[in-house]
C-alpha cells in the first residue's frame, strides 16, 4: 500500500467513526425506495421497450439506491449505492465499468495532461490538489467483494460471476467525493462561500452546495461501442436511463432541490417552511438575509427524492435558497434563489413555465413531473433540474436553454460525449426559438448595449454570428467529431461550433423546409 492510498483509508476510517448511523447502515429507510422494476412496469408508458425503434434495439436498465451525508465540517459528501443492473443485450458481461467524474479534477489526470498540453496552468482547489476526487471504500457483486482497477475517471470492475443476457444483478458501493475551494478549472461540483449580514449587523458565513457526477455511474453499454469508456475531459456526459432513490442527509437550516419528486414533502418543506421562504416576501433589494433556521451542522434531516425516465441524478442546497413555484400544466416549475438576489428573481418561475409550456406544444410533450431553476452561478442541465446565473431579464436565454437540454439531452438522452451536437446544437437552436416566441425577436439585454440600433436580433447573436465570423476565417468546424477533439493544441476548430454551426444549419433547413 502506498503512502496515498495509506493516507485515504486513515482518513476514511476517521471519517466512518462521525458518520450518522442512517449513512454507515444498508439497510435502513427501505420504505422509502421503490422497487427496481418501477421504470420497467407497466405503469411506464415511456420504457424503452414500449417505444423501440427496430425490432433488436435494446438497452440496459439502472436503478440507482443512495444513500448520502454531506458533511459541511469536511467540504465531502458520503455515500452508500446499491444499483440493480439487468443486462438486456445478447452478450455475456464478465466485466463492468464505472465513471468516477470528479477523479478528472485532479494533478496528472487525463484532463490535467490534456490541459496542460494547450498550455493551460490549472489548479483544483484545497482538495483537487490533494488528489481528492472520489474515493471507493467498498465494491460488492451480488453481496462478494470483488476486484477492481482504477485508472482516474473510470473504473474496471471483474464481475463475481458473469451476467448473462436478460439477468439482473446488485453492486453496493461506499464512497466519498470531495468538493473543492479554489478550482480554476470549469468544475460543476462545487461549493461557493458567502458572508451573510442578518438586519441586526451579525455576520454569519454560509456554503452553497452543487452536487453533480458525484456518485460512481455505470458506463453505457450500448450496441454501438459496447462499453463507453471514454475519460471524462470536462465535456459531455452519457448514462442509461433508469430509476433513482436518494435519501440526502444534510443539516437542517438547508433548503435543496434535485432531480426527482419529494417524497417526504410534509417533513422537509412543511406548510410554515414554504409560507417563510415564499419568494414573493423578498421583493427588496437583497442588502440583508434572514437565518429561517438557525445554523446548526449537528442537527440534520433526510430528503428523500424518486426520479424515473432519468439517466442522472443532481442536486443544490442553500440556506438561504428561497422559493417560487407556478404549475405548467401538470408540471411543477419552480425557482430556488439566495435571498441577496431574490427581488431580481420574481419572474423565475414564470418564465421556467413559459418555455416548458412553448418546448411542449412545438416540440413534444415535456415527460416530467417537474422542473427547477436555481441560482447557482452556473449554466448546466441535469435531468428536471438546471443551474443558472444572472438575473431577470439577462437570465431569459440561460433558461432557455438550460430548460430546453431535458429535450435534447433529458428525454432523448443521446451518447453526447461521442456527438455533442446532438445535444448542445439542437438546444441552441430551441434557445433562440424559445427567446423568440417568448421573449421577442430582440434580446432585450443585448439591445441595451447596442450603440448602432439599438436592437439586436436573437437569432443573430445567439445562432448566426459565432459561426459565421468562424467559417470567415475558415474554421468551419467538422460537427461529426468526438466533443474531446475540439479545441485541442493541433486543432482550431472552437468547441462553440457545436453549438452555433448546428443551429444556424438548422435554422437553414426550416428555411428551405419550412416550420
């Protein structure tokens, strides 16, 4: 054992003495988690099965159980996974393997040499440059410990005994994932410090949590590649789609959101907590913000959250997230802000309905019971949830866009690492369809700023002028390309062609087409 891997298990144990019983046992809270065959029942009318495009097409069903502490105190957050994986492919699997996303953030990974190559001088934090990305404590097949190899963001695991076609098995997993402070790196997991100055003067500091690719996700095995083992180089993501049961502890003065429907409403955002954390009491300008519970890291409480039709898991906590909600037909929208910025906030959740509202009627029905915006300095989608920044009106064509990846990402769930146009191409082409109808042909923060007209046309800055003013000085990028070989030392093609070439093209097509 080297001095590293020495360091880590000392340090887990020490970590497993402060663990809450809820955490460091399996078995507890089964009522809460549904069971495996939920995605799969007849009660799904999306299942995979029921909506093949050719006759042999298959894919691998995941049900996800996890159960979480995050730890303030240690900047962490540790899990217990128990996945229920049935293989539905013709072939015998003797090995799976797993992404470990966090472990790229981290001297000598893959993305460490690969930015360095392009001369880039990058740092990950406290914790990122101390080699803490996640950690595996535990690994167990159907209940047996079993071997399995590391090599940074993936993970190589020899099956107990080989899944044969059409049979299920269980994998238990213990881990940890840092957060980290300091990170240079466009890094989504991530906390953000704050000092908070109560209307008596008293200043407290507060953390801000974003919680994503934190916990070990199976690789896809898909019929195109088999195993999809590419390391993660910062850019896109591809999951099986499945069921979710996560169970977050967390200290009680949090206010979260996540993939996933409450379970547990009545206990973690009783009547008082919503009437208190109401957006529309916010509407001043955010000088001060309110302590609705009194920070207290020692008393906790356990939300637990259910996702179906879902190849992913997030969520974001706050203890000053407050809260708007308006329904979009049978979709819940919903708007969580730091009380500082909620007065510039009102309109979160209106707009959130608008566009889902306006992606359902022209572009197919939205399937989930949910979606959230959250003020969390970020710009990224994760199914039924998206991270946002700015403010009203600036923040339009974010949730535009953000709202409109649960089409081309969420519900269709391309393999966008191999073909990130797919993804992030198409939704740029809804971001400018959606500020359009909704907003209005011209962008009203970019007109501000316009010195000439003093309007400035949506689709213009948002499609056309990136790659065009690109294509003029001939990088007119090839968009059938791995989303990691753009932008590399040798190459010139810039990675926003996925997103501008595609859209402008699109907007070409319904051109010559037609709507």
């Amino acid at each position: 054992m080297n001095n590293r891997r020495l360091y880590f298990t000392l340090q887990f144990l020490l970590l497993a003495i402060s663990l809450p019983a809820q955490v460091a046992n399996w078995q507890q809270d089964e009522g809460y988690y549904l069971s495996p065959t939920v995605y799969s029942s007849p009660d799904n009318p999306y299942y995979w099965k029921r909506r093949k495009p050719y006759a042999d097409y298959w894919q691998q069903d995941v049900h996800y159980r996890i159960l979480c502490n995050l730890q303030p105190e240690y900047n962490l957050i540790e899990g217990k996974e128990t996945l229920t994986y049935r293989n539905n492919s013709n072939d015998q699997l003797e090995v799976v393997y797993f992404h470990l996303y966090q472990n790229a953030f981290t001297p000598d990974s893959y993305l460490d040499k690969y930015e360095r190559q392009k001369g880039e001088n990058v740092s990950y934090g406290k914790n990122g440059d101390s080699g803490k990305g996640t950690l595996i404590h535990r690994f167990l097949h159907d209940g047996n410990e079993v071997k399995y190899e590391t090599d940074n963001t993936v993970m190589k695991v020899y099956l107990h005994h080989p899944l044969n076609p059409g049979e299920s098995t269980t994998f238990e997993i213990g881990f940890t994932t840092y957060f980290s402070e300091g990170d240079s790196e466009n890094r989504r997991m991530k906390i953000i410090r704050e000092k908070i100055q109560k209307e008596n003067g008293e200043i407290y500091e507060v953390t801000h949590y974003d919680v994503v690719h934190w916990y070990p996700r199976i690789a896809v095995y898909d019929s195109r590649f088999r195993w999809n083992t590419d390391q993660h180089l910062g850019h896109e993501f591809y999951g099986d789609f499945g069921s979710f049961d996560v169970h977050i502890n967390i200290p009680e003065y949090y206010l979260l959101e996540a993939t996933g429907v409450i379970q547990n409403k009545s206990e973690v955002l009783p009547d008082w907590l919503l009437e208190k954390t109401d957006i529309r009491k916010f509407t001043n300008p955010g000088k001060y913000a309110s302590e609705i519970i009194p920070k207290n890291n020692e008393k906790t409480k356990q939300w637990v959250f259910h996702a179906t039709n879902v190849h992913d898991f997030a969520f974001t906590a706050d203890p000053t997230y407050r809260r708007g909600e308006i329904m979009s037909g049978e979709v819940q929208c919903v708007s969580m802000v730091r009380e500082r910025k909620a007065d510039k906030w009102q309109d979160a959740a209106e707009y959130n309905a608008k566009f889902i509202q306006l992606f359902s009627e022209d572009f197919g029905k939205y399937l989930y019971p949910k979606m959230v915006v959250a003020d969390a300095d970020d710009g990224m989608e994760y199914p039924m949830l998206t991270f946002d920044g700015g403010e009203s009106p600036g923040y339009y064509s974010l949730f535009a866009h953000e709202i409109g990846h649960n089409w081309y990402f969420g519900m269709l769930g391309n393999n966008e690492t191999y073909r990130a146009f797919m993804d992030e191409g198409f939704t740029q082409f809804l971001t400018v369809w959606g500020m359009e109808k909704v907003v209005g042909r011209y962008d009203p923060m970019l007109s501000k700023f316009s010195s000439l007209t003093g309007k400035v046309s949506t689709r213009y800055m948002e499609a056309y002028s990136s790659y065009l003013l690109a294509a003029m000085h001939g990088d007119d990028g090839v968009l059938n390309t791995h989303s990691d070989d753009f932008g590399g030392k040798e190459e010139s093609t810039d990675y926003g062609q996925v997103y501008t070439k595609t859209a402008t093209m699109l907007y070409n097509l319904k051109y010559v087409l037609g709507d």
